[in-house]
C-alpha cells in the first residue's frame, strides 16, 4: 500500500482528530459503564440492573467488599431489614445502649437497624422474643 496516498487523503490533523474524538467517546463511554455497573457480577443486561443501580446511588445497597452483588443470594432478615430501613429514608441513630433482642449484640452491624425498626413498631420478633437476624427471609 502507498502511504503517500494516504497522507494525501487523510492529512495528518486529520487523522489526530479522528483519534482524538474516538479516544474522548471510548473514554466517555467506558466512564458512563463504570460508573452505572458497580457490581461486577450484574451486568446492564441483567434483570434488575436499573433497580440495583439506583438502589446504589441512594446509598441503600453497598455490595460486598470485592464489587460483586451477588443478585442470586438469598437474603437475611438483617440485610431485609437494612434495605427496607434505608430505602424509606428512616433516619439511623448510632449504636444502641442494649440489645434490641436476645440474640441481637448492641455491637452487630445490623443492631442499630433493628433497634430502629423495634422503636418505630416495624418488626416485633419471633414468639421466642428474638429477632433472628440469619434466617432467610420468604418473601
């Protein structure tokens, strides 16, 4: 192939700003990917990609510490409780002074959503008068 030809065609300046324009909208378009797919594991495509995403950008989710979800990951009562706590904008207080339920440790992630939630009449506990915090939820 004669590059001279191409030169003429395509004269350098040419030839940087298509490189140039190309590079902004891969980089534009890697950036806007990045930022919108927190989770490795749940991809655009995935069912509930939009939900997943706003729930993020509501500071409700978080994810685990290796940026995966786990979407197919059966839920604790815990984690149900955080979500549902956080998703309705109910203010957190800091750690409770004593256990909201027996099995229920002031110093656990989840005490001050439990305490809240007890507080406020949204969850009462089991009829052994514990919360349960590792059972799966059903629903």
């Amino acid at each position: 192939m004669n590059f001279g030809i191409l030169f003429l065609l395509f004269p350098m300046r040419r030839i940087y700003l298509f490189l140039f324009v190309t590079t902004f909208f891969l980089s534009s378009v890697a950036t806007v990917l990045a930022k919108d797919n927190f989770f490795t594991d749940v991809l655009p495509s995935h069912k509930n990609f939009p939900a997943l995403s706003s729930l993020r950008n509501d500071g409700v989710i978080q994810g685990f510490s290796n940026n995966t979800f786990e979407p197919d990951q059966k839920v604790k009562r815990s984690e149900a409780l955080k979500v549902i706590l956080l998703g309705s904008k109910i203010p957190i207080p800091e750690a409770p002074k004593r256990d909201p339920f027996p099995d229920v440790e002031k110093s656990a992630w989840f005490a001050p959503y439990v305490r809240e939630a007890k507080s406020r009449g949204i969850i009462n506990g089991t009829d052994t008068g514990n919360f349960e915090p590792e059972r799966i939820i059903n629903k």
